[in-house]
C-alpha cells in the first residue's frame, strides 16, 4: 500500500510517519538528558506554546523505553486547568495518571492508590504506589502543562514532589521528573504566591536545572522543507526560503503553517509546482487573516494590563528602565512574544508583530468611518498624500475625544494612525511594522497594489525642541528606507515615497495651536508632516 504524503503539522505533537519534522530534542538548550536519568535527577523544561515541548516529550518517552532500563510516562495535566481547589486538583492529575497507563500500552496494571483521604498527600501516595508497581526498574515521569495549576493547588503539587524526592529510589518514589510548561518554575510559583518573591527552601528546591526549547535555526527551516522535496520533488526558491525565516524567526509553529497553507491551500496537495515568494506572502496573509488558535492566543494576552504595558512601551518606541527587570517583560519572553535581537528588545517576530498591532489598533478601526475622500490614483495605487491630509484633519477633529477612551495613552497616535492605514488596505494591502524599545520611533512600509511607502512616527514631548525630533526622524527615516530597499526593490525600481508624521504630544501649555501644529513639508526626499 502507497505510503500517505506526510505533510506540514500545525495542530498537536508532530509524528514522524505523518508529519514532517525535524528531532526537538536537538533544539534544548542546556539540557543534559542523560544525566537527568542516570544521577536521578528532577529538572524543568520551559518554551512558549507550540515550539515542540510536547513533541519531544512523547518522542523521549519512548526512547527510553526502548532502551529498557527504565519505565517513563508521558503525563499532562491540562485538564487540571481551572481548577484551584486542593480537594478537587489532586484527583483529577491521578486520574492524569491513570490515563497514561493505559494510553502506552506497556504491561503496567491500572495503579490502585493507597493514598489517604488527605489530598495533600495523595498524589505522594499514588507515586509512590506507581514506582512500586514498576520495579525493579525505576519510574521516569515527565509532567506536561504543569503551569495550568494555580495558587494553593500548584503549591501542593509541588510539596508532595519535594516530599518524595529525599526517598526517591526504585521501587520508592520516582528517580527522575520533569515539570515542563510555558514558564519557568520559579514564575508560577511566584504566581502561585500572589505575586510574592520564592522562599529559596520552599516549596521546590530540587530542580537541577531550567531547560528551554529553542525556534528553528535558519537551516532548519530549509531542512523541514528538504523534506518535501526529498518526497514529492517540490522545490521551493532561495527568495521563499528566505521569506518564512524573515517573517517567523525560525518559531515552529508559524514555519509549519508558512509551508502549510502554501502547499495545501495556495497550491493544492499534490501540485508540485515550485513554492515561490508569492506564494507565502499569500499564506502570510491568509494566516493572520485566519486568526488561527496560536496566533489568537497572542491576542488574548494583550488582556493582561501589564502584558499592554509592555507592547506600549514597544510600539512608541521609548526607553523603559524598568523594562527588564519587570515580572511582565519576563513573561513576555516566556510566552514568545518579546526577545532580543542584536541587543535590542523587540516583538518575536513580523508575524506576531503584525498580529499584536492588528489587535490593539482594531476597536479604532472598526469605529472609523468608511472613507468617502480619494484615497487611491487612477492606477489603483495609494494616493498616500491625499490619504495623510485627511488623516491630519481627522486627527485634528477626533484625537482628543478618542483618547479619552483609549487604554493606551503613549501609544494613541501610533494606534490611530495604524488603525486609520488598516482601514483602507485591509485586505487588498498590508502594512508591515518595526518597532523596539529605546528607539523612540515607529517605521512601517505599506504595501497596496504592489507600491511601497515608508512612514515613520516621531512623538514630540517636553524637554525636546520640534527641531531636533524632526532632525532624528529625518535620520532614521532614510536609514530605514535604504534597509528596507535593499532588501525588497531591484537595482531599476522608484525610489520609496517617505513620510515622516510628527506628533506634537507636549503638554497643553507648550503645544503649538492647530493652525501651526498641522504642517505639510517636503524636506531632503521625506514629506513632512506635523499633527
């Protein structure tokens, strides 16, 4: 019988026999999985959602059963999630384990708990049962979703670990864990503590080590699309290859829907045809478009008001020096939303950028009118002049009212403008973003009917002359540009339209009025323009 083609996986762990991949396990940073068995060991593993931890749970698992010289389960404890009560956690992990059982199909008996009435005891007991059913070989258990737990039922879980962990041993009590989730150890226990610095001797104090699971190098990406090739003869070009690193940063899960949706909805399965830049531009954009469950989970947390601080802080631009060591930043680098690139901290990457900015601009969008001015050339084009003017006069008429109402006060102008852009190319254009704290500016390029323009955003604020922000922007504009040409144009295509918008965002008392702080200027190839 034909072999089914294997194809790109976006929903659950990755298997080999129906999904190209490429081994997890090579991805761990500071892992040392050997000696986690052998020196009997407990450690956790964190990486944001979708990267490949479940994945290289599962494959492990069976690795070292095939070995033969322990047992290990693969136990999540998702369904946990929710749940705070002690009394109602505590049962429903056992049945977690229970489960695992029988998911393996190993010839261990259904374990029947000895655990008191205590659930502060019971999961202690049904381990400790657990190990004795497995001997004499010891019990390797790696708990999955474990940061689902909260407060006083994380703090428990964590307790009975540490309780067994002096006597652990074959027989006795497992010889290895692993406590894998989103965030490090030490954070949900923060969490679990309202917030409160980790007493070092309590509750868990028996990690070896923390372990993350890093994103696709540039190779790898072409490595998981060499697989398709190796079994179909489907090519892809340099250009598209090096699209899906640019737009995704090597993060699994968008790698995989990049070649996904390109070689199962832009072309079909089996047509062969060569996966070209288009291509994915197009499954970029149905992508984000798509709002697909990973991309909405990123949306989702823009509803933690210290999480929207963050991205405030991002999208204007500004310098933060509470930045790093905030619990919040941390956070965003667990979940995959933040990291440093080249020193500099940005979003993870052009597609959670885009997606971030979608979100906190779209409750403007939707409330702005339908456009009624011209807005495109007769060629179908941008007419990004007449588009700005009006945006000048809107925000003139609207920007005070509208902020009133806008949980992001820094970055208002920002939104507005990018809500104002989305309005008009949503659909037929798209606009991609850079921004990063310390910078003190926004750049995006928009896209429409195949024509480019660059537009950078300045705030002016007090303590800072309109002279020597408008000489930065002036700056940092044509560096952006020459970057960005480089990269997108040939050697024969129009130089970049460039616009440079000017906020005046000084207090009431040092503000222009708006007959002088609205202005139209070309300056040094860069239009100008004061709101």
């Amino acid at each position: 019988m034909k072999r089914p083609i294997r194809f790109f996986n976006t929903t659950g762990p990755c298997n080999p026999d129906d999904h190209y991949m490429l081994p997890p396990a090579e991805r761990l940073q500071g892992a040392q999985l050997h000696r986690y068995v052998k020196d009997n060991l407990y450690w956790s593993l964190h990486a944001p959602r979708q990267t490949g931890k479940t994945t290289f749970l599962q494959s492990w698992m069976k690795e070292l059963n095939a070995s033969g010289n322990v047992v290990a389960y693969y136990v999540s404890v998702e369904r946990c999630q929710g749940i705070t009560e002690i009394a109602d956690v505590m049962p429903t992990i056992c049945d977690a384990i229970q489960s695992s059982t029988e998911e393996t199909g190993l010839p261990i008996p259904k374990i029947q708990s000895t655990a008191s009435s205590n659930p502060a005891s019971f999961l202690y007991s049904i381990l400790a049962d657990w190990s004795a059913k497995v001997a004499p070989k010891p019990l390797v258990v790696l708990f999955d979703e474990v940061d689902v737990l909260e407060g006083s039922a994380m703090v428990s879980f964590l307790r009975q670990l540490r309780s067994g962990f002096a006597t652990r041993g074959v027989g006795k009590f497992p010889t290895s864990l692993a406590l894998v989730g989103m965030r490090d150890l030490k954070d949900y226990l923060t969490a679990a503590k309202d917030g409160k610095a980790v007493n070092p001797g309590s509750p868990f104090n028996i990690k070896e080590d923390s372990v993350t699971i890093g994103n696709f190098s540039q190779e790898n990406v072409a490595q998981l699309f060499a697989q398709r090739t190796e079994e179909t003869g489907q090519q892809i070009s340099s250009e598209a290859l090096d699209y899906v690193w640019e737009q995704s940063k090597g993060q699994p899960w968008i790698v995989n829907s990049l070649f996904k949706r390109a070689t199962m909805r832009i072309l079909d399965y089996e047509d062969y045809t060569t996966v070209t830049l288009e291509h994915l531009e197009q499954a970029r954009e149905q992508m984000i478009l798509a709002r697909e469950t990973h991309l909405d989970s990123l949306a989702y947390r823009l509803e933690n008001p210290k999480i929207r601080s963050i991205m405030e802080t991002l999208l204007t631009g500004q310098i933060d020096m509470n930045l790093s060591p905030n619990d919040a930043f941390r956070q965003c680098v667990d979940l995959g939303l933040v990291t440093f690139d080249n020193d500099e901290i940005t979003i993870a990457n052009p597609i959670y950028r885009e997606v971030l900015a979608r979100e906190i601009s779209y409750g403007a969008q939707i409330m702005l009118p339908p456009p009624t001015f011209r807005w495109q050339n007769p060629d179908g084009t941008l007419d990004m002049d007449s588009l700005l003017k009006e945006f000048q006069a809107f925000w003139q008429e609207n920007s005070e009212i509208w902020e009133e109402k806008s949980d992001y006060t820094e970055a208002f102008p920002h939104l507005l403008l990018m809500a104002f852009l989305q309005r008009i190319t949503n659909g037929e254009g798209h606009i991609e973003r850079e921004y990063a704290a310390g910078r003190g500016r926004m750049d995006m390029a928009v896209e429409f009917h195949g024509q480019w323009n660059i537009i950078e955003v300045k705030l002016l604020r007090n303590k800072r002359t309109p002279e020597k922000v408008k000489g930065e922007g002036l700056v940092q504009i044509k560096k952006y540009r020459d970057t960005f040409s480089s990269s997108r144009l040939t050697k024969d295509s129009e130089p970049i339209p460039c616009y440079l918008l000017i906020f005046d965002r000084r207090s009431a008392d040092k503000q222009l009025p708006w007959a002088e702080r609205i202005t139209w200027n070309a300056e040094d190839e860069v239009t100008v323009v004061g709101c």
